[in-house]
C-alpha cells in the first residue's frame, strides 16, 4: 500500500513554480497579429469554458491554426534522389577468404569486385561489411503538403526519416536538398523531428517539459510571457491540458498513459512553429479517434506553409484521406511513390485491386509484404519483385511529383486544402543566450533528480553504514586516550570513510549520462542549447544536492568516532572528504560518457577503484619499487593523506613511551611516533592542491568526452 500511495502522489505532483502564476482565466480572443498565437488562459480553466463541451475536430483546427504561418521566406522543399542507406553488419568472412581480399584474390561471384565501394551503391552492390538497408529512394515534398511513409517493419522508414533530419549514423549515399541546398545548422533549428521512441525526463511534468523546451528553443526576442502563451496554446491544441500537472513516469512511477506521452513530443516540436516536421510513427500507441485528430493537426499545420513528413503504421481509412503523398516501402525499395489517392488507381492497373470490405491502407500494406491471400511464401516475394519492378520501369509519373491522379485518369476523393496567406516574419535569433541556457537547464536539471537524490533509500543507505561504522569505532579517535593502536584505527576509519564516499560517488556516476545520453543528442542535434551550458548547468546542479547526505554521513560518523574537536579541523575534514567525493564522481561521469553501456562501464570502474585503493597505502605499506610510482596517480592516497594531516596535525600520545629515542624536554606526538607514512605534521596544501587539480583536469575530460560522443554530422552554419 505505501507503494500504490507514493505512486499516486508522483502521478499528480503539482509543483508551485514561479511561472505558474501568469495565468489569464478569460476565454481566448483571436489576435490579428500572426506571428504570435492567442492570448490564452490557463489550459485547465479554458476547457471548462468553452462554449463547445464536445471536442471536435473543426475546434482541434481552429487551434493548430492559431501557431504562426511559417513566412514564405522560410519555407521549405525537401527533395531527396536515390538515397541509398548502409548499416554495419558483423563480418561473417573466414580467414582465408580475409587473407585472399589481402592478396587481391577477387570473388568471381561478386559482379561488382572491380568497383568501389561507392560504385558498388551506385550500381545497387553492397559494401564490404554493411547491410544495404535503402535502395534508391527518391521523393519530393512542397510546404503545404503531407507526405506518409508506409511500408511494414524493417523496410526503412525510420532509416529514411533520420537520414532527412541528419540524425543517421548510418553511411549513405544520393543527394538530400532543402530548398536545393544541403541541410545547414539555420535550417535544421527550424525542423521538428518527434523520434519513435518518446524521449523525455520521466521526473517533469508534462508543464515543466513543455515550460523548459519553450524557455530554451523560442526566439530569445520573445518575452516570458509570450512563450508562456505558446506553451498554453500547445497544450489546449493536443489536448493535454487535463494532465499538465502530471509527471511524465515510468515503469516504475505511473504517469502520463502511452497517447499522452506521444503528444507531449510532438509538442516539444511545435513549440518552435517548425518550418519542416518529421515524425516517426507519431500514431503508434493512439486509438484511432486521436489519432485522427492528431493528423487533422498536422494537416492544419502542413496548410499553414509547413512540409510536413510523417511515417505511419497500420492507418486507419479516414487516416488515409489525410495524405497528400505516400511513398511506400518494401524492403529498402519504392513500391510506389505520388499521390496517395491514385496509390488504388496504380495497383489496380496491375491486376491488384482493393478487395470489398479491405480499406486501401491495410491493401497497400499486405501487398508491401507480399500477404495476398492464396500465395505461398515465393509467390509471396515473387509479387513484392514484380510490383517494385512495374514501378520502377513505368511509363508515367517519373516526376518529383510520382504518380498524380491525371496519370490515372482519375479525379481526387476531396478538393485540397487551401493555402493561408504568407505572413514574413524574423526569427533569426533562435534560442536564448548562453547564461539563460545555464540558468534553464540547472533548474530542470535539478527537477528530474528531486525523487532520486534524497530517495528514503539513499537517505537510510547513508545512516545505517554511518551508525555501524560509528559503533565500530566508537571514541577510537578521543585525544585523551590517544595511542598508537588507536591512532592506527583512527587512520583505518578515515580510510574506509573515503573509501566508502568515492565508491558509492563513483557507481551512481557512471548511470548519470548513459540515461540522459540519448535526449542530449537529440536536444543538441535540434540547437536547442550549447553542450558547456548542458555541462555547467550539471555540474551547478549536482554540487548542492550531492553535498546534502554526505554532510550528514560526515556529521554522524564524525562526533561518534570522537575525531578531533576542532572547528578548524572539522570543516577541514568535511571540505576534503566533498573533494576526493567529487573527485571519485568525475572519473565515474568519463566512464559513463565515453562508454555508454552500463555493464561495461561497471566493469572499467570496479578495476579502476580496485587499483587506486590497493596502492593508497593502507592496506599494503612495502609495494615493490617499481610499481610504488603509482600511488602518485591514485586520488585516495592523496585524499587519505590530506585527512590524516587534518585529524593527526600535532595530536600529542598518551603515552610517551610510543616514541622510541625521545629525548627529554620533546613532547610525543603522532608525527613523532611515525605510525603513518606520512608526516602528518607538514602542511596539507600540497594534497589539496593535488585533489583540485586533479578534480579540475577530469572534469575537463568529461567534457571533452561529451563533446566527442555527441558530435555527429557536421553542418555548415
């Protein structure tokens, strides 16, 4: 039951920001001005008072054409020929075969041997050691037009979509044109892609999402309230106004259902009033009537001078009469490509006719995957064959355009949508600048950590090892009864306090961007924000919210240990235990950053803790000579050190006695007893010194490890 309470309270958390209050109640009025939306109200309140209760499709457009019509300077036609993809496969090859590729042996079943391997794309080959996963696919799309990939899994929609948003790894050939030039940066910040995975931070509310992206992605001339405004009229136009106050969730903390969640990303697109929209199965997971209004949106939008480019899976048939363009796929090749309504038309000429009570959607599919009734499995691709051969050998429709309906003779089921009038408009300077991306990005940083940083179990983790390890050395350190046995297990305390600080730093680390790593690149992909700002504003979010549970980690052990009575000493010994903490956490953050896979990345750490442990000094004290040179790279040697000098700094015995060849009139103190390695009398500055350096130089790293893993296609500005 405390489970089910817990994750109903995360299910309507309601947070009280403070831009929660810049609410307006009245009913929204139409502006004239068509670079910003209506003035809205809040979105819970304008659904209670609208004059329609019934939601229909005609109000669902009515508010995706209150978003800005994209200027005529602005918009876009995405032309793509003979786009052809590749992806790495694992190399199946024998030695001997490896060793005759060595010796210039040719393959006489290879009919492409002599070509390169671009040739061998150009002329439908495969690369050596990659999968050929598109075969010349060409397309054209106008603004104002609704294109719809289809084809069944694994016949390349995604592959072609990432590829037009330049968001592929994969290797490709044939041109991609935005208004016949290759995609630049200026360009991409005005193209939305919704991806088929829905990327989000699960701890933000579907507000809190939609707050940030505006804050960091709309023009930086735009006033607070303004983007306040678009961020209202999101949400009312995708319907997510009854769960605004709701977080996104996950397996294991309920929020959002699957539909809400697929909105909330389209959202996140059209909060920049996108030239260009590319979405990826945006209807997967949407009952039909949803999605529906879904595509009645996009359609709206598409009127409004947007080219808008969409993969859909299994559309239903009032889905399908919202296409103007269908391109469809079958393994990797163009079965057919033009006018969505002639696509009956073009089958039916080649003996495929829609059967009496399929619609033409779940037809054009079956036959995609070679699913026709009474077929077996080789007439089955026999017919895939022959229907990708009939349209790439036709005799019409070899246009940009494809097939039309005046190929077909034929007339359209419905007239098209009008165009609106162009209104020019000067969005420029996109984003916000750097010190407003930092201050952004820390507080949403610091929101999608609130229920995992002062998680009970942490909390509980923390006090329990703290209260055992106190009991174990209760009073070890009280000066009174100072002896070198003692001294020895006081040293043992503060070595297992490091120890225990950088271990438990360390392994949280290692998950922090191997779970964020994803939504950073496709958030840097779109221009949303610079990678140091993303960097700073971690770091300035981490700091206070990691200090919290080691300080009282430190304040319990500490007093129950009966460690040095000092103020001085106290805070010292705090300030260097939060440093070698935060040392041990940013080499866990260059684990997870450059290797990504977390089982990996635990392996790398376990070995790397291992080692800077064993050669701190502690638990072996005669290491051989040649290998003693690496205590000098193990940041707990200097950390334990550092400690040791702190609590032990002119410390006086019990009893002289511990001090061989005291001569008289000296006092005997823990320096002078030599129980350590080192003289814990010297200055600490040269410890510190180490440790901040250290800290400073793998943070560095970190960064630079980031700016490696995420630095993808290179655009021209």
């Amino acid at each position: 039951m405390p489970s089910a309470i817990n994750g109903e309270e995360m299910r309507h958390y309601s947070p009280e920001p403070e831009w929660n209050g810049a609410v307006n109640n009245e009913h929204p009025k139409a502006h004239s001005d068509a670079h910003m939306a209506l003035e809205m109200g809040d979105a819970s309140s304008t659904v209670e008072s609208t004059h329609d209760p019934k939601p229909s499709f005609r109000r669902n457009q009515s508010q995706a054409n209150e978003f800005a019509v994209v200027p005529m300077s602005q918009r876009l036609i995405v032309d793509f020929k003979d786009v052809c993809a590749f992806v790495p496969v694992i190399s199946t090859t024998t030695m001997w075969e490896n060793l005759g590729n060595c010796c210039g042996k040719k393959n006489d079943d290879d009919p492409y041997a002599d070509d390169t391997m671009d040739e061998k794309a150009a002329k439908g080959g495969k690369k050596e050691k990659e999968r050929q996963v598109l075969f010349n696919v060409s397309g054209r799309v106008c603004p104002g037009e609704v294109l719809a990939l289809m084809g069944p899994s694994g016949s390349g929609k995604s592959s072609l979509l990432t590829l037009l948003a330049s968001r592929s790894t994969a290797t490709s050939t044939g041109s991609i044109l935005f208004d016949g030039k290759p995609l630049v940066k200026a360009v991409q910040r005005r193209m939305g892609f919704v991806s088929q995975d829905d990327m989000l931070y699960e701890q933000l509310t579907v507000y809190e999402t939609l707050y940030y992206a505006a804050m960091l992605r709309l023009p930086r001339t735009w006033d607070k309230e303004s983007k306040l405004d678009r961020v209202r009229l999101v949400l009312d136009g995708l319907g997510l106004a009854k769960c605004r106050d709701t977080i996104i969730g996950n397996h294991d903390m309920r929020g959002v259902s699957g539909g809400e969640r697929k909105r909330v990303s389209i959202g996140h697109e059209l909060l920049i009033n996108p030239c260009t929209i590319l979405l990826d199965e945006p209807t997967s997971g949407l009952d039909s009537t949803t999605a529906l209004k879904l595509m009645h949106t996009l359609r709206t939008l598409a009127s409004g001078g947007r080219t808008i480019i969409t993969s859909i899976h299994q559309p239903s048939s009032r889905l399908y009469m919202q296409m103007d363009k269908l391109l469809l796929l079958s393994e990797g090749r163009t079965m057919y490509y033009g006018n969505a309504h002639a696509a009956s038309h073009w089958f039916e000429k080649l003996g495929q006719p829609v059967p009496f009570g399929v619609s033409i959607s779940d037809h054009i599919l079956d036959l995609a995957c070679g699913d026709v009734a009474g077929l077996g499995p080789t007439q089955s691709q026999q017919l895939i064959g022959d229907l990708l051969d009939e349209f790439e050998h036709r005799d019409v429709g070899r246009g940009d355009d494809g097939l039309l309906l005046e190929d077909m003779d034929q007339k359209p089921y419905f007239n098209t949508p009008s165009k609106f009038a162009a209104e020019e408009n000067d969005d420029s300077k996109l984003g916000v600048t750097w010190f407003q991306q930092f201050y952004y990005l820390t507080s949403r940083s610091t929101r999608t950590r609130r229920f995992a940083s002062l998680s009970v179990q942490r909390i509980f983790e923390l006090i329990s090892v703290s209260a055992i390890a106190g009991l174990f050395w209760w009073q070890s350190g009280a000066e009174d009864k100072l002896n070198a046995e003692r001294a020895y297990d006081t040293g043992g305390l503060i070595f297992f306090m490091v120890l225990f600080m950088c271990f438990s730093s360390m392994f949280s680390a290692i998950f922090t961007f191997p779970s964020e790593f994803n939504m950073l690149v496709k958030e840097r992909q779109s221009g949303m924000y610079r990678l140091s700002a993303y960097y700073f504003a971690r770091i300035a979010s981490d700091i206070p919210l990691d200090m919290i549970l080691p300080s009282i980690f430190t304040i319990i052990l500490y007093f129950m240990a009966g460690l040095r009575l000092d103020a001085g000493a106290f805070f010292g010994y705090w300030w260097a235990l939060l440093l070698s903490m935060f040392m041990a956490q940013s080499l866990g953050l260059l684990i997870g950053a450059t290797i990504t896979n977390p089982k990996s990345g635990l392996t790398i750490c376990t070995i790397v803790m291992l080692l800077t442990m064993l050669i701190a000094g502690y638990y072996v004290r005669s290491v051989p000579v040649w290998i003693d040179w690496m205590k000098y790279l193990s940041f707990i040697y200097w950390a334990w050190n550092l400690l040791l000098k702190i609590n032990f700094h002119g410390l006086k015995m019990s009893n002289p006695a511990e001090c061989p060849d005291l001569q008289p009139g000296e006092i005997c103190t823990v320096a002078r007893a030599n129980i350590f390695d080192t003289d814990v009398n010297s200055s600490a500055g040269p410890e510190a010194g180490v440790l901040v350096g250290m800290l400073v130089f793998w943070r560095i790293c970190v960064y630079l490890a980031l700016r490696w893993k995420t630095t993808f296609k290179k655009l021209d500005k």
